[in-house]
C-alpha cells in the first residue's frame, strides 16, 4: 500500500473518532455551559466533518479501482 493511501486511511481513521466524539457530545450535552449558538456552529462542524469523511472514503475507494 502506497504512504499516500496509507496517509489517507491515518486521516480517516482519526477523522472519524472525532466525528464520533462530536455527535456523542451533541447528543448529551445539556445547555449549561454551551451557548445556543456554539451549539449550532458544532452541528454545522460536525455536518462538515461528515462531509469530508464521505470524500475521504470516495478517494480511498477510487484508489482500489484499476485505472
């Protein structure tokens, strides 16, 4: 496997254990603390995150196809 695929995989990898945290915290925090609008700008990072974790697994997938 290329250091390249590999690096990919790594970023995934992490990518997707702070997704995890994220949406575990989303869903137990209460208000106390967290302003409504640090809420909402976590929500729109988490979306984000969701985001690049698809292109992520698209990159990676595209790798294993032969050209």
């Amino acid at each position: 496997m290329s250091d390249y695929k590999k690096r990919l995989k790594s970023e995934r990898e992490l990518l997707g254990e702070k997704l995890e945290k994220l949406e575990y915290f989303l869903t137990t925090a209460n208000s106390d603390g967290v302003s409504k609008v640090d809420m909402e700008l976590l929500k729109l990072q988490a979306k984000a995150m969701s985001t690049y974790l698809c292109v992520l697994n698209s990159r990676i997938e595209l790798m294993s196809l032969p050209y």
